[in-house]
C-alpha cells in the first residue's frame, strides 16, 4: 500500500469530526426544526439580498441545533484526542503512550489525571453552552 493511500490518524479523525458536523446540518435543514418559510418569504418580499435572508432569515432558525451539533462534536474530539495519540497521532496519548512504555508509572498517572481533568472540564463546559442554547 502506498503512502498516499494509507491515512494518518489525525487525517482520519478530521474526517469523521467534520463528516457528522454535515451530516447534523443536514439533518437540520431537513428534519423536524426545519425553517419556517415566514421569515424568509418576508425577507424576500422586501428585497433582502442573498446574504441577508440568510443570516437574518435562516440562521437564526437553524442556530441553535447547528451550536449544539458543533459542541457535541467539540466535546468528542477532545476525547478521541487522547486515543489517537495512544495509536501515534501526538498528543497526551502519546505522552501516555510514552510514559508507560518506559515504565513511568508516576508519569504515566499523572498524564491520566490530566486527560481525564480536560475530559471533565470538556464535559462541563459543554454543558453549559448546550444549556445556554437550548
């Protein structure tokens, strides 16, 4: 297999990270909270270009489902950070990845205390912008 052919850690995370994101946008235009058409036929009754129909018509609509997509996506990149790394994406799961190899117990606990710190503070910062949001 040739190098072109085979993708990098990092490479395959970011295309799994923006794939759900579209996926998610799509299924907000699509599904159940999709715009209603009010705000938009009125925009186009009084001129608006392009551009302002969508920022004052639909984004408003669609906003909050797009932000809470966004940060759910945020959130599981932070986690899936600290596994790539233990496969040689870099990172603390390289760091860990490291430390355990070499039998640095002291080491390799404290890397786990951090990733599971940023996990949580992650966790809890999400929650308070899908509280807002929503």
């Amino acid at each position: 297999m040739s190098s072109a052919a085979r993708a990098r850690p990092a490479e395959a995370k970011g295309t799994r990270s923006i794939s759900p994101a579209g996926d998610g946008t799509a299924a907000v235009t699509a599904g159940s909270t999709e715009p209603k058409p009010g705000p938009i036929e009125a925009l186009v009754a009084a001129g608006a270009s392009p551009l302002a129909i969508l920022l004052k018509g639909y984004w408003p609509q669609v906003k909050p489902a797009f932000l809470a997509i966004a940060t759910f996506r945020w959130d599981i990149n932070v986690r899936e950070s600290a596994v790539l790394g233990l496969v040689g994406g870099g990172g603390l799961g390289m760091a860990l990845d490291t430390a355990l190899a070499n039998l640095y117990w002291d080491q390799a606990g404290l890397v786990l205390l951090v990733i599971f710190a940023v996990v949580i503070v992650t966790e809890i910062v999400t929650a308070w912008i899908r509280s807002r949001i929503i």
